[in-house]
C-alpha cells in the first residue's frame, strides 16, 4: 500500500497520520510505503526555474536555496528579521509558480481562482483535469516510481489547503491506474462525513472513505478484522526527515484522539461527534522515549486536542528526553508555580492555551469550565517556570459583545508580560453544532460541503463589526501590536517554540 499526504499544508514536519498507519500495517505484515508528496512537491516547485520580471521575484529565486537552508539553521531563528526574509521569499516563490494555472501556492496555503475545496463539484472538476494542477508534473513523474506493485493508495485529507490537489492526484490515478483501489481519509473527509444530510459525491473516484482513525478500516481492507490487539509507536523512518522546514526533526506525537473535556458550546470535535480515546498514559510515555531515542528530535510536538492532566504528571515522571510543547487546558495544576517548573524541567518549553476571552461571561457562556482567576495564576506560574504561552482568542461568539471583546483586551494588556504570542480568530459556526437551530441562518460559505452556517448574532455584533474591532482597536493596542510582532509568519505555533529558547 501507498500512503500519500498531499499538498498544502505546512512542511515542517512529518505528517503522523500515515505514519501511524504505516507502522499499523507492517506490524500486520502488510508492506507499505509513504510519500510525503507536501513537502517534496512544495521543494520541486521552488526548484523550478521562473521567468519572473519584478524584484521581490528576482531576489527570492536568487536566494531560494540560501532560505531553505536557513530555516534548516537553529541560528537562524535567533534573528527575526532573517527568518522572516526566508518565508517570506519562499511564499513568494510558490505563489508566482503556481500563478499560471490560477493556483496560489504558499508554505501553508493554497487557493484557485475559479475552483473552491467547498464544492464537490469543483473537486471533480480538479480532478478530470489534474494536468492544471502546478503540482502535476511533480506527482506525475513521482507517482511511476512508487505505484509498482501497490494495489491500494489512501490519502490523508487533512485541510482545506489539500483538497484541490488531492482529487487532482486522485484523477491522475484514475486515469493512469484504474485497477488501483483509492481511499480516502483524514480529518476533513471525517467533518464531510459527519455533516448533516451527508451523501457521498465522490463515489466514482474514490472506493472508500474513512472517518475518524483509520487503522481499523485500512486493515479490514486486507482481511485483518482488528487493530487493536498489536500496539506499536508511529514509524516515520520511510519519509525524508532531514529536508522538513525546520531547525531540527519536529516529532509529531498524538496521544489522544478528540478532547477530554467536550464541554465547549462552539467546539467542532463536540459538533461532529467525536469521541475521546487516549493512548494509556504509561504506553504514551514509552513510545515517546522509544521515538525520542531512534529519532533524536530537536523538538516533540503533541498533537492532542489538550494534553490530559494525567499525561503531563506522566512526562513530569518519565521526560521524553526531548523539548516539547502542545495545547493544555487551563486547571488548577497548571497554577501551582512548582508543577509548572517540573513541566520546565521535563522539556516543556511552549504551552498553547485555548483562553478565548478574557471575560467570565462568556466564559460561562461557552462552557468553556475555566475561571479567570486560576487564567491568572497559571499565566504567571508558567511565566516563572520559563514556559512560553501561545494564547488563543476567539470573538464574535453569540455569548460576546464588543463591551465583553473590550474586557478581553484590557485582560490581554494586564498579562502582556506573560503572553509569548497570540492567535486572534473571529466565530465560524459549525454547521452541526449545538446552537446552529436557534442562530444559524444558512450556508457560512457557498458549496455542499461547507462545514459553517451563517448566524444571526443575537446582540447584533455581526462580523464584519467584529473585524473592524480587532483591526482598529484591538491590535491596534500597544501591547496587543508587540505580541502580535513575535508570531512566525506563515508556520506559527509550529516554529514559535524555537524563538522560546
């Protein structure tokens, strides 16, 4: 079998999801391979030779090499202004390559002109045409290579930014190799599938679609009627781990699918259904030590929604061996100054908080079960155990205001000193969540395969207010703007650790 994690995503890291199923399959006796077709095609593209006539163009060609390179280079992240010279000409470079098919490429993007990832009928059209796609001549000489011998190919759908490219891979195939099954998973094709009213549009190019974990369904496909009973850690030994855009192998690490909480009104993994299953907190712990020796990672990132509270006494116990950071929800162990620095001591050098607003009301309102007194304290337990915070808000929910958007950014100014960086995001309704009945008023975006609904917001803050608020008042704050200058363009959280070091 062939796994395939397409193009557009960040190349940063390894994707674990093939890689978990890879090393599902062999411990089953299944061979397998893995193609990393995000980063090679995203390198394969900025290797192409462009006929460019501005200077931005001109300089970013020139450099191309220079700039991977330096994002490959620890001391680079040591000077702002050189890293964000390096993404920045490298956005650059994919953009204009894929210009002339009406793509825009980028290190983290992708968008067509005339065809949208929401409609299912222009994923087909991208695939009865895969030649347009700026990627073709990449897969197309690549695929040849790997497709010997391999009677199944899945793909590993993950966001918005793969989808064009994909079911123009998935086209190709087709055409190519139509004795070859497809299948089709990830966490986009698990929203699709989840959605009310779902019927499947892709059944002429795809055999099977997979929602939710797909080591089960994978094995079914060869005859093995359980995944369970052979436990093994993720393999990532058949992809090209030195070439990732970062300073040193980042070790991606799920040790939860879906949330232990589930409580939060406005959450997609409570819409959709998702169900909670942790990896055994000892069995998590010895696969990180085991990855951690084979691979000697510069940096482990844990994939989980949040990292449960018993999982962080675990590697506070049993270190990985390596740096490490990931999302944490605020309680009352992350308030004690000294379990935050037995965190600091195990690796922990980043911790993304999920805040959202730095108003009680809409706090309670959310459901999110967190006080902003113990906010408060746990910001200043992991400011004295040198722990960085990356802080997620979230505005225009129906529970807020401006008045209450306007208390979150006087909390924001009080904690300016604790806040490493910020992630500023305005409300999409699930188009299947809990308050979509009483608010919802119709397709968010045009296409069937939308995941929002439109609202009416029930103070009448509607989005566009929103945004005018966070554009001219919110980050237009003196301490708000410094915090917002530390975010790492185009890959964010994924290489905001190494500017905590």
């Amino acid at each position: 079998m062939l796994l395939i994690f397409p193009p557009v995503a960040k190349a940063c890291e390894p994707p674990a999801g093939i890689a978990r199923l890879a090393a599902a399959l062999q411990a089953h006796g299944i061979a397998c391979r893995m193609l990393d077709a995000n980063l090679e095609g995203q390198l394969w593209l900025l290797e192409q030779p462009l006929t460019v006539n501005d200077t931005w163009s001109r300089r970013a060609t020139r450099n191309h090499a220079a700039h991977i390179a330096a994002l490959r280079n620890p001391n680079t992240y040591q000077t702002p202004d050189r890293y964000r010279r390096a993404v920045s000409d490298l956005n650059r470079l994919l953009a204009v390559a894929g210009a002339g098919q009406g793509a825009v490429a980028g290190l983290a993007d992708y968008q067509h002109a005339e065809l949208s990832p929401l409609r299912s009928c222009d994923l087909i059209a991208a695939s009865r045409q895969p030649q347009t796609n700026p990627f073709f001549t990449y897969f197309s000489r690549r695929l040849p290579e790997l497709l010997d011998g391999i009677g199944t190919v899945g793909f590993s759908l993950n966001y918005l930014s793969q989808a064009l490219c994909v079911f123009a891979m998935i086209g190709h195939i087709r055409e190519r190799y139509p004795h070859i099954r497809i299948v089709l998973g990830g966490g986009l094709v698990t929203s699709w599938m989840r959605r009310p009213g779902w019927s499947n549009p892709f059944g002429a190019l795809v055999d099977h679609l997979v929602a939710g974990a797909g080591e089960e369904a994978l094995l079914s496909f060869f005859g093995i009627s359980s995944a369970t009973d052979q436990a093994v850690a993720p393999d990532y030994s058949g992809l090209p781990l030195p070439e990732y855009f970062s300073p040193g192998l980042i070790l991606p690490y799920s040790a939860a699918g879906g949330c232990y909480w589930n409580r939060c009104s406005f959450c997609p993994e409570r819409a959709e259904g998702n169900d909670y299953y942790p990896v055994p907190v000892l069995r998590a712990l010895s696969e990180l030590r085991q990855l951690t020796a084979l691979y000697r990672p510069s940096l482990i990132h844990l994939l989980d929604n949040a990292v449960s509270p018993a999982l962080l006494r675990g590697l506070i116990v049993d270190p990985p061996g390596a740096p490490w950071y990931g999302f944490a929800r605020v309680d009352e162990q992350l308030a004690d100054p000294e379990f935050c620095r037995s965190l600091k001591r195990s690796g922990c050098v980043m911790l993304k908080l999920g805040l959202e607003s730095g108003d009680q009301g809409v706090l309670d309102r959310m459901g999110k079960g967190i006080r902003l007194e113990v906010v408060e304290r746990v910001l200043s337990s992991l400011q004295q155990a040198g722990i960085a915070v990356y802080c997620y808000l979230l505005f225009g929910t129906p529970g807020e205001s401006e008045v209450e958007a306007e208390r979150t950014l006087e909390f924001v100014a009080r904690q300016r000193e604790a806040l490493g960086f910020l992630n500023l995001a305005v409300f999409n309704m699930p188009i299947h969540g809990d308050q979509a009945g009483e608010y919802g008023t119709g397709l968010f975006y045009a296409g069937d395969l939308s995941l929002y609904t439109a609202f009416r917001h029930p103070g009448g803050w509607e989005r566009a207010q929103v945004r005018r608020f966070l554009e001219q008042r919110f980050k237009r704050h003196p301490a708000v703007a410094e915090i917002i200058r530390n975010d790492p363009p185009q890959f964010s959280s994924n290489h905001a650790p190494f500017f905590c070091r």
